[in-house]
C-alpha cells in the first residue's frame, strides 16, 4: 500500500470512529514520513546511493572548515610575527642601535 493511500484511509478512519488518540498518533506519524519522503525526493535525495552522497558532503564539509581554520590560524600567526618584527625594530631604534641597522 502506498503512503498516500495509507494516510487517507487513516484520515477516513478518523472520520468514522471519532479520531480516537491512536489514529491520529498514527494520522500523524504517516503524515510525517510522507512530507519526509517528499523532501527528500525534492532535494534529489531518495535514490540508493544519497547515505553515500551525504557522507561524501560531510567529509568535504568537514575538510572544508578544517582548511578554513588553518587558514585563519596561519593569518593570525604572520600578523602577529609582524608586530613582533615592528616592535623589536622601535625598541632597537629607540634605544639606539640605528649603526646597527645601517
């Protein structure tokens, strides 16, 4: 039986019997795995390789912010040698050691 044709012979039930708790529990329950499977669908996501898909998207995700983080680590560090090279430059020329420089 079909999701669809599940879900409306629950909706008919409910209708009949006065929607007891556990129809519509499972009113909704259908419901859900119905928009769920739709989405999936929608987003190219329902054939048998998409588990494979996915962890290949993780992985690259992954790889992704590791790069992006190594990146920002490597920045951070060349401005702060930079700051370290112009301070010791201002300390050498303000304690005199311009001859040195020259």
């Amino acid at each position: 039986m079909r999701r669809e044709d599940m879900l409306a012979g629950l909706l008919a039930q409910a209708g009949n019997e006065g929607s007891e708790l556990i129809t519509l529990r499972a009113v909704v329950e259908e419901a859900s795995e119905l928009g769920a499977a739709r989405a999936l669908e929608q987003m190219g996501l329902a054939d048998e390789t998409a588990h494979e898909d996915l962890a290949e998207l993780r992985e690259l995700l992954r790889a992704w912010r590791d790069a992006k983080a190594s990146a920002w680590k490597a920045v951070v560090g060349w401005v702060v040698r930079g700051v370290l090279a112009l301070l010791l430059l201002g300390m050498a020329v303000r304690f005199g050691s311009q001859d040195v420089l020259r």
